[in-house]
C-alpha cells in the first residue's frame, strides 16, 4: 500500500488513508499498530498511528481485543466496517 504522502489532498486524504487502514485489517485479520504503520502510514510516528487507530475505534470502523499486559493492541474490522467491503461477519 501506499504512503500517506499522495497527491490529493485534505479531505480526500483522510478518506483514502482510513480505506487502505481498513483494508490492511482486512487483508491481515487483526493487525496492531506497528503493522498498520508498515503497511500504510509509514511517515507517521508509532504514537500518530495510535491516534488516527483510535479515531477509528470511536468511529466504529474498528475495534480492540482484550490484551495481555505488554502485548500491542489488535485492531479489528467491525461489523460496519465488513459490511463496507463486503466481508461475511
């Protein structure tokens, strides 16, 4: 996937960042922050995609697992999200 550096801009941006976020979850079944970064925002600091991460939680886009102390968080696709791209729940 591409990095966040495109040439669109603002709003656009956002959208195509959070459709490959989601995609990369797709394509992986559960992916933590530090893949995330890998595979898509490889610009950004760890911290930065742990935000833009969250923002997605709040949207209902993704979600969290439960985590073992000193484990990273997994993101998961929700049911909003596979609907979206067409993905059995």
């Amino acid at each position: 996937m591409k990095d966040m550096r495109r040439n669109c801009g603002g709003k656009a941006r956002v959208i195509s960042v959070g459709v490959d976020v989601l995609l990369a979850v797709k394509n992986t079944g559960v992916a933590t922050a530090s893949e995330i970064q890998q595979q898509v925002m490889q610009s950004m600091c760890i911290r930065s995609v742990q935000r833009y991460l969250n923002s997605m939680v709040e949207a209902e886009l993704l979600y969290t697992g439960r985590s073992k102390l000193g484990e990273a968080k997994r993101y998961y696709l929700t049911g909003k999200a596979k609907e979206l791209f067409g993905v059995k729940a």
